[in-house]
C-alpha cells in the first residue's frame, strides 16, 4: 500500500539574491514523500513566496489533502489540483520516482547516464554595479558561454553600461547575452530602452513590463528590435484556451517555462506544443528549487531536445542544498554519477 507525508524545508542563500522584487535571503520549499514497500519517492513543491499562484493560506493544507488521498493515484490527483501547479509538480515527481529504476532518474537518458552535458546560462543577480561585475567575470572565467543578467534594480544607465563593457570585449559570437526585466520597464520607455539594449545585439529580453497588459505587450512584441521573453505572463494561466488566447494576443518572440509555476511536466508540454505550433521559442528555467526539483527539471528539458542554452545553473545558490550528482562545468551542467545523493537533511534514506 502507498503512504505519503510531506515536508517543509528552508532553503539558505549563500549571499542574498537581488531580484526587482526584492532581496531574498531564504526560499522556503515542501516535499511529498511517498513509500510503497521498500521503496521511495520524493517530489518537490516549489513554491515562491510572492510569485507563485498558489502563494495561499491553504497551501500546507492542500499538501495534507493530497497525502491523505494518495490512493487517488497520479493523474487524478493532478486534475484536481489545477489551482496548485508547484503541487502538480510534485506530484508528478514523487509519482515519477517511486516508479524508477532508479529514484532520482525520472527521465532517463544520455544525460542521466553522464554522456552529455546540458547548456545552460550563468545567472547575475542584481546589486550594485561592483557586485554585478564582478559576478559576470567569474561566469566568464568559468567558462560560460551564455550570461543572463537581471536588470531593473539599480539605474537603467548604470545596467546598460555594464552590458555594454561586456560586448565590447566579447563578440555575439564569444558570449550570449540575455537580460530578464522582471516587469521592471514602465510601457512608456520600454521601446527606447528595447532599442538601446538591441544595439548590444543581445539574445532577448524577458518580461520587460509587468505582467497581465496584454495590450501594452503584444504592442512591443509587435514592434520590438530585441526579441522578447515571457515569463511571469505565464503565472496562473490555467486552461489551454486560455494559453491560446494569450500566445495568439500577445505573439511573443519565446516563452519561458519554469515548471513549478505552469503545472509540472503536463503543464510545460502543453505550453511547448501551443508554442511549436507558433513558431514561438521557448526554454526552461529553475524556480530556485532545491536540487530534487532541479534534477527533475533538468532530466525533463533533456527529453525536449533543444539546443538553447538552459536556466538551470541555480544548484549551487544554497548553503544547506541536498549532495546530488548535479555538477556545473564550463557553462553546462552535468550529471555526474560518482556523486551520490544525501538526502539526510530532510530526515529521508534511500
């Protein structure tokens, strides 16, 4: 017979993370845990304070109802928690690694076999000018290839001027250079500034204004010199009609997939199918999961088969992260099999 619990568990950044939303010095996060004989299974919630959809008062409640219904099974439970996506998720995972050969390969591969590496970006948090330097040197003295960089916080001048003296010591062809707003742009300024930065001959831009004005964004993906990004559009979108609707108003250059926010790996296909049918791109991003949910996440986007450098170098942001397999190396990251899981902290043995 399967039981299940579920567990809270606070994540503790190694510095603080400067986002336009704030500084964040902890990232709560829960897992479910399910046993059926001798073996285990573990999904994580990834939950984001102030961002997430299902930021609510009955969330930990909702997380009990689905452990005392775990007989329900997978797909029923799944239905039933449209208003929880990070819930879905970890459904998904937990049922996911219960039934693997091995817990923690969901989605076994060439990457899970340690034989190929996923490209991914070197993420810059926000700060001040010296902090954000410095952070994009060591991303590209470790090899990175590809640099995303949150802007937003400190003076557009000031960000542009950073960006700026990396194109000009790096080609387009040396280093991909990517910039996520965070909603950051008033519509007013947002083409001047869209036209300053495509001068940079940057990859794109995610989310320059806030979410939720279809209108305003579909008005600067239409006219936009710089390719631009959903991401926080995507936040409590439910219904495929609904997706539709906002891929046929909007007509974005990509979308940006955090599966924990979309609905899980159900979620992110369907976001995927609707965008393919668009010739609208996409790539996946970590929602500063802890490595149980970035192994998922990244096993997950290995089975898509894209080429697009992946936001997925977000393990290595903790000081109490879980001991996993998951290496960075020159800008990819690696699963590297000698390494083994711990999972002590959490109070779970495999």
């Amino acid at each position: 017979m399967i039981t299940a619990d579920y567990k809270k568990y606070l994540l503790e950044f190694k510095q603080p993370a400067g986002t336009s939303r704030g500084i964040l010095r902890t990232k709560e996060t829960w897992f479910i845990v399910l046993r059926e004989n001798s073996k285990i299974g573990i999904g994580e919630c990834g939950l984001l304070r102030g961002l997430s959809v299902d930021d609510r008062a009955d969330y930990e409640s909702k997380l009990q109802w689905v452990c005392d219904n775990i007989t329900l099974g997978e797909e029923q439970l799944y239905k039933s928690l449209t208003q929880f996506p990070s819930i879905q998720f970890g459904v998904e995972m937990a049922f996911g690694s219960l039934q693997a050969d091995e817990p923690f390969e969901v989605f076994p591969s060439a990457f899970t076999e340690a034989r190929a590496p996923i490209a991914i970006n070197g993420l810059i948090w926000m700060g001040d000018k010296g902090f954000m330097k410095k952070q994009i040197a060591e991303k590209i003295a470790t090899g990175f290839r590809c640099i995303k960089m949150k802007i937003g916080a400190i003076d557009f001048d000031t960000e542009y001027e950073l960006l700026k003296s990396i194109r000009d010591e790096f080609s387009v062809s040396d280093i991909e250079l990517r910039v996520d707003a965070n909603g950051a742009f008033e519509y007013s300024e947002a083409l001047d500034k869209l036209d300053r930065l495509s001068k940079l001959h940057l990859h794109s831009i995610e989310q320059p204004i806030q979410a939720g004005n279809w209108d305003d964004m579909g008005d600067l993906c239409d006219q936009t010199p710089l390719p631009i990004a959903l991401d926080e559009e995507l936040i409590g979108v439910f219904t495929d009609s609904y997706k539709r609707q906002l891929l046929d108003s909007i007509r974005p250059q990509y979308i940006i997939l955090k599966p924990s926010f979309i609905g899980g790996i159900q979620g992110s296909d369907r976001w995927i199918s609707m965008a393919e049918d668009r010739d609208i791109g996409w790539w996946v991003t970590s929602a500063l999961e802890s490595n149980v949910g970035l192994n998922t996440i990244a096993q997950y986007t290995f089975s898509k088969n894209t080429t697009l450098p992946q936001g997925l170098g977000t393990g290595g942001l903790y000081t109490n992260n879980f001991p996993a397999p998951l290496e960075i190396e020159k800008g990819t990251l690696l699963y590297n099999k000698t390494q083994k899981w711990d999972l002590s902290l959490l109070g779970v043995t495999f």
